[in-house]
C-alpha cells in the first residue's frame, strides 16, 4: 500500500526536524493536536525550535511538553492562558510569545499557503498588538498590514488519509490543520486510519496529496 | 443597590441578553457567544431561527451532551464539549474567521473587563497579571455587525465596569452596540448609553449612582422579571 512512500513511523517523520527550525502544529487545545507527532519529536530531542501553534496544549501533553523539555525557543500563537508553566515561561523571559489574535493568526497562515506575502485586516487597529505596524485607511477605516507565516515543517492531524496523502477530517478537529499543511516546506500528517487510494470520496476531500509529505498511523 | 452571587449575575444577565437577541430575529441570525456569561445566553434561547457559531470552526453548535456522547472532536472554544444540530456545518478556522471579517457574523456577545464613556471595550489583558491570550475577541469586535458585550456591573471591589476611560488595553477601535449586566441592557448609539431594559426590581436612580458612565433611560423601557 505504500507505493508512493509518504507511510512511515513518527520518528522517521520528525526526523526531518532540524534544530532552530520552525515548526507549525495544528489543533485548538487537544482537540485536532498531533500528539504522537509531537511526543517524537519530544523523544528526537530537537533545540531552539519555534513553534506556531494556536496555543500551548495542557500542562504535560504536547507542546507543552517540548516547553518543558526545554526544546523550544519562541512560540508564535494566539492563547496561552490554558497553560500556567507556558506562562511562567515567558514570564521568567526563557521562552519568547508573540501573540496574533486568532483570525489573523489563521489567515497568516494560509497566505504563506497561498503565495500572498502579506494583508491589510481591520481586526487590532488601534490596540497594543498593532503597535510597530504599518497601518492604512481604506474606506474611512484603519487597517494593520500583517505577513504571511510559513514553516519548515508542519505536524497535522486528520481523521482518514489514502496511501497517496489526500486527507479528510473529523468535526472541530479540522481548525487550523488543512492551513498548516499548505503552509510548510514539509507537512507529516498523522492519522486514525490509513485507507487504500480511490477509497475517500474525492467529494469530501479537504487536503490534496500534494500538500501532504509523509503519513503516520496512530489513534489519537 | 443589592448585591447579586455570581450565579444570579450569570442568569440575569442571560435572561435580559437572550432577550436582546429574540428582538433582532427578523431573519436567520448567525450569532457568536463568547466564553464565561456569554455562553450561557443559549440555554434562554429557544429560536429555530438563531445559529450559533464558533470560533474553532462550526455552525449550529448544540447544546452540552450527555458525558456518555462526548467527542473529543467535537468541542467549541472554550474548550467545552458540545453537540451538533440539524443542518450544522464545519469548516477550518480561516473559513470560520473569513465569517466573521467578511461581515456574515450578525451577532457577538463577548465578555469584558471595561466598556468606557466612548463606548470602547477591553477584555484581552490585564498587564501584570498571569494570562496570556487573545483569543478571537479582536477579531470578533472589529468584523460582527453587532457587538454586544455581557460582563457584571461591577468589578469585585464594587466598582463600576462601565468607566469613563478605559485603563486596561483596547480590543479595537469598534465601540459596542450594547451593554448587558445584570441590572439591564444599555444601547450604545451616537456617542452616549440609553438603558433599554431591565428587571423590574431595579431602582434606576440607585443603578445611575454605582454606574461611572451617563445613561438616559429610553421612554420604552422593557422591564423584565430575571430573579432566579
């Protein structure tokens, strides 16, 4: 079944990681998180990575624990609160946040997909996250110019992948997972179930192969 | 002015907000509730027409299952786990912010630290303290058609969350269109606040008393019963 040679374990996927490498994870708190990819690449061992993520995941799971292993150099997100460690991290100046609020933090992530290097969004105009921003009136309105986001790789989760690497995904677990596969050098998809190609409907395919490098099996 | 606990501040101001949203039903409204009192708006909602919307991609979110039909795939933003409705749809999380941005989003009730003078909310951080976060509440404000922010009167020293400046950060530019807290709905329109609603055991002379921003009291006051 593995013809086109995307199938592979978690740690020849994240094997790919290099240190100082960014590094996009997909899911919005535990939900669509790729906790087997992120739990290799805790066992790779990996330094100075930089992390976009939606946020932090719960204390000891995930991302968290890359923050707690010391693996990670600077986050780029939008909600760390769920996670006190995290926040003590940063407090204590070991690790650096920017924060993007969350619909800007998506849309920066499927222009770097997209080939548009940056936007103009309403959204945080006039606050503290817009400071050192361009800004821009069009229609009478302030609008902040805001870059794309790429990565060296992408962790993402999905529901079902075929052997070629089309995926579809499960409810709220989709999030921001279909984005980050479009938006890395590399994207490892892991998966619930590996079924043979031409078995999804094309119909309800959300990610096409062609943005899907390599495909690990694991129940999540 | 009495003192409400915290569970008839949440059910209050559930009460008179669900309200709000029943009198803007003229077509399907697509509405976003935020986390804390927002949230609880649903349970006094009972319309065929309202849809609501989350942030982590999802239309026609239901209401709380049973914990035997819980899915870890299926939760709304505050992390909480919820259920699908008749016709509900999911889509990634640019799709769900595009309906926002795009100005598809009728109705966001969120919550809030401060709502000053000016209109002008903040309710992402407090300097100094151990949160970090923003959320969807940036974008939320700047991109719905109308911002109805739910937070208590009061803060926990019993001052008033209505001021005349704000002294935390901004969420944005964008004023809000009303006020709900547990003593009534204040609309906010051409640059000062007209109590609209409120509960028929509430003195408005004591109300202007604990409340640091001006408000004029609409001649079609609605007076609602909201004692648990």
């Amino acid at each position: 079944m593995n013809d086109y040679g995307k199938i592979m374990s978690a740690a020849e996927a994240v094997s790919r990681i290099k240190d100082g490498d960014r590094v996009m994870v997909g899911g919005f708190g535990a939900t669509g998180t790729p906790h087997h990819l992120v739990d290799a690449l805790v066992d790779s061992g990996k330094k100075n990575l930089i992390i976009i993520s939606n946020g932090p995941n719960a204390v000891g799971e995930g991302i968290s624990r890359l923050v707690e292993n010391k693996q990670v150099k600077s986050m780029i997100g939008n909600y760390y609160s769920w996670n006190r460690e995290v926040v003590r991290a940063y407090n204590r100046g070991e690790i650096e946040i920017s924060l993007i609020p969350q619909g800007t933090f998506a849309e920066v992530i499927r222009a770097g997909g997209a080939g548009i290097p940056a936007f103009y969004v309403e959204t945080s105009a006039g606050t503290q996250l817009a400071e050192g921003k361009e800004s821009r009136i069009f229609n009478g309105k302030e609008y902040v110019l805001e870059h794309a986001l790429t990565a060296d790789v992408a962790l993402i989760q999905a529901y079902k992948a075929d052997s070629l690497g089309n995926l579809i995904y499960s409810k709220t677990a989709r999030n921001f997972n279909p984005l980050m596969a479009t938006a890395a050098g590399f994207t490892i998809a892991q998966v619930e179930e590996i079924v043979p190609i031409g078995s999804l409907d094309p119909n309800a395919i959300v990610t096409p192969h062609l943005y899907v490098d390599a495909i690990v099996e694991a129940k999540k | 002015m009495k003192v409400y606990i915290r569970d008839e501040i949440a059910v209050r101001i559930a009460r008179l907000a669900a309200d709000l949203l029943e009198s803007m039903v003229d077509h399907n409204l697509i509405v976003n509730l935020g986390v804390g009192f927002p949230s609880m708006v649903s349970d006094y909602l009972d319309s065929p027409r309202v849809f609501f919307h989350v942030e982590n991609g999802m239309l026609g979110v239901g209401p709380t299952p049973a914990p035997e039909d819980e899915d870890i795939d299926l939760i709304d933003a505050g992390l909480q786990p919820v259920s699908e409705t008749p016709g509900c749809a999911y889509f990634d999380s640019a799709d769900s912010f595009a309906i926002i941005r795009g100005g598809h989003m009728d109705v966001t009730v969120i919550g809030a630290f401060e709502v000053d003078s000016a209109g002008r909310i903040a309710n992402w951080s407090i300097p100094g303290g151990d949160k970090l976060g923003v959320g969807g509440a940036m974008d939320l404000i700047s991109g719905a058609k109308t911002v109805v922010v739910a937070m208590s009167h009061r803060t926990r020293d019993g001052g008033s969350k209505l001021v005349k400046k704000c002294s935390l950060p901004l969420t944005g530019n964008r004023p809000a269109d009303y006020v709900v807290t547990e003593f009534g709905v204040f609309r906010f329109a051409d640059g000062k606040f007209t109590l609209i609603s409120t509960g028929d055991d509430v003195d408005i002379e004591k109300l202007q008393k604990i409340t640091d921003v001006d408000f004029e009291v609409s001649e079609e006051l609605k007076r609602l019963q909201l004692n648990v």
